[in-house]
C-alpha cells in the first residue's frame, strides 16, 4: 500500500502501487469538485480561434460561439451544387437549390432573350413557317393539329367574314382570339344589341323580336314577361332589360342617361305618351301618396292635431311649416313645387291618387 495526499483536500489516502500514477484524489467527490472549476483550452474548427471550456464540457462544447455552430451546421446539410453553363450566353452560374433540376438560364434576362430567338419551324399541315412557344410543339394552330385527328368544316368568321377550318362547327364561329374580343365588345353594347334583335311599335308601346334569340323568342313574336316588381323585362345576351328603358332608347335613338318613369303609374303601358326620362329625385314625386292626412308631403302632428308640410331636395327633407288645416298645408306643397320645378312629376301622382281612390270606392 501507498500513502499520497488529495490533490484537492491535501488529505492523506492509501492506494495500491498499481494505482499511484492514475489516481491523485481520495474520492470521487473531490474529483467532481476538481474538475468542475478548472478549464481546457480548444480550438474551433470553423473560425480557428482558441477558446478556453470547463473541464466536465470538454467533449461536448466542439466550437467557441453558437454562430460558428449554426453555420456549421447549416454547411452540412447544404446541397452541394456545380456551377453549370447558362443556355443563352454561355457564362457559368450556380442555381438555386430549389430549382437546381430545371434551372437552365442565368437570368429572367437571359430566359427572356432566348424565347425570342427561338428558331421558326415549319407546320406539316398548312407549311406555315411559325415559332413555337415550347420545343414540342409541332403545328402552328389548334386548327392545323386536330385537323389530322379528325374530319374538319369549312366556316365563316362572324367578325372578319373570312373562311376557316374547324372540327366544331357548330361551337366554333369566329376564326381567331382577335375576332372573338372584337366581337364581344360589340355585342356588349347594350344599345346595338337591341337595335339588332328589337323593334318598337310607339302607338301600342309593344317591342317585337326582329331576329330570335333562342327557340322560345321566335320573329315577330312580343318581348317581355311581367315580372314580380310589376315591369316587363326580357333577358337577351345573358343581360336583363326591362322594356320601358329599351322602348324609350329605340324611340330616341340613344340609350337613357336617368331613369324612365311612367306618368300614369302603369309600369305596362310602354307607350311612348306615357314614358319620360327622369332624375332618381324626379321619380319620387310621381310616387302615390303614403301619408294619412291623404296628401302628398303632409304629415299630421300627434301631439296637437296640426300639419306639418315637407318636401325631399337632394337627399334631404326640406320643413314649409306647420299648419292648423291639411288644405293650408297642402297648398304650401304645391307652391313649393313649382319653385323647385317638380310640379308637374307630382301632380302625376296626386292624379293617380284620386284614380286609385276612385278605383277602390
């Protein structure tokens, strides 16, 4: 047995011979304690610096900042990428990693630039020299390339009038996309269709199909269905019109900037005696009375029995006073009305009224 002292405590402890080079404390608490505050000297393999660890983390602590860990660990999982020549100038380039496969060109410059020199190619059905948009692509058109695959139709172009051949006939009727933009913006003007499809008798106020629409609208038969508000209206080009509005338009040539009121409150007499273009301020006066003094615009006062007169102006209500009788204040109306020059759309509706209460009585 051998007697040595703790490198930690300084106090003596015996050992066997065998053990006197490899063991310097007497247990392994002061062994833990030793250790825990003594330190090692490294070097990080990223950035080379030395940098100083505690004794216990000396296996595990492998680099001296957790950036120089994080870019090393990025680095390891980095897809390694050989730089590869651009299709269009030549010049070297590293893609990205995501497109790494299918990358070809160096820039949206250099990808731009080579779709327009693409070489021109000769279409095996019609001989016309054109540049496909893609390598593959063998004919020049749609036309050309069901036309080996099936039995194609001579047609005429609705737009342009010029001939072409399709496997649809009955689908295709305008011979390109040009065509086709020029056509819908024609037939979107609400005014040349009706002029096409309609014409307009003044004296019965009936519209009548000149050109069908569809198998349920033949020529010459009458246009427009009543609908749940009381208009007629139709339905031509996947577009509503209501015939009042299309009636008035055919008759003046041009399509109505405001709204089209009927003067004897009929919403089916179209004739033209009967329709006239007004504001939507315009419109409200021809409105049948709604207040219980039986007037329009005259409204009774609860809480003393008394009539109050008003009258709507640009969106607002403007008050003409109060007044101990209804006739006092009605007249206040009417001279109101023919100051703001709204006396004649009302006076409409007050005709309509006492026809309305004649018709009920």
């Amino acid at each position: 047995m051998l007697t040595k002292l703790c490198a930690h405590c300084n106090n003596p402890y015996t050992i066997f011979k065998s053990r006197s080079g490899r063991s310097h404390y007497c247990s392994k608490e002061c062994q833990f304690l030793a250790k825990k505050h003594s330190e090692v000297e490294k070097i990080c393999p990223l950035c080379r610096t030395t940098f100083t660890v505690p004794f216990l983390l000396r296996s595990h602590k492998e680099y001296c900042s957790r950036r120089c860990a994080g870019i090393a660990s990025v680095e390891s999982y980095r897809v390694k990428i050989d730089p590869r020549p651009c299709a269009h100038c030549k010049k070297p380039y590293t893609p990205d990693t995501k497109h790494r496969a299918s990358s070809k060109y160096c820039s949206r410059q250099c990808a731009g630039a080579s779709k327009i020199t693409r070489q021109s190619k000769k279409c095996p059905s019609c001989g016309r020299h054109f540049v496909p948009s893609r390598p593959s692509i063998q004919y020049c058109s749609m036309q050309c390339r069901i036309g080996k695959k099936m039995r194609t139709v001579e047609v005429f172009c609705l737009q342009c009038g010029n001939a072409f051949q399709t496997a649809q006939p009955k689908k295709a009727k305008l011979c390109s996309d040009s065509c086709a933009n020029l056509y819908n913006k024609a037939h979107q003007d609400k005014f040349s269709l009706v002029i096409e499809y309609l014409s307009y008798n003044p004296m019965r106020g009936e519209l009548r199909w000149k050109k069908s629409p569809g198998p349920k609208a033949p020529v010459g038969g009458i246009a427009g269905t009543r609908t749940t508000d009381g208009y007629l209206s139709f339905r031509l080009k996947r577009m509503h019109f209501k015939c009042s509005i299309v009636a008035w338009a055919l008759y003046h040539n041009r399509w109505p900037s405001g709204l089209i009121d009927h003067k004897d409150g009929d919403t089916a007499n179209n004739r033209i005696e009967n329709l006239r273009e007004v504001t939507n301020g315009q419109n409200v006066y021809n409105q049948l009375p709604r207040s219980t003094s039986g007037y329009k615009g005259v409204y009774v006062r609860p809480e003393n029995g008394t009539y109050r007169a008003s009258i709507h102006l640009d969106g607002k209500n403007k008050s003409l006073g109060t007044f101990t009788t209804a006739e006092a204040a009605n007249a206040a109306r009417i001279k109101a009305e023919k100051e703001y020059g709204v006396h004649e759309y009302a006076e409409s509706g007050r005709a309509r009224s006492v026809m309305h209460n004649g018709d009920s009585q």
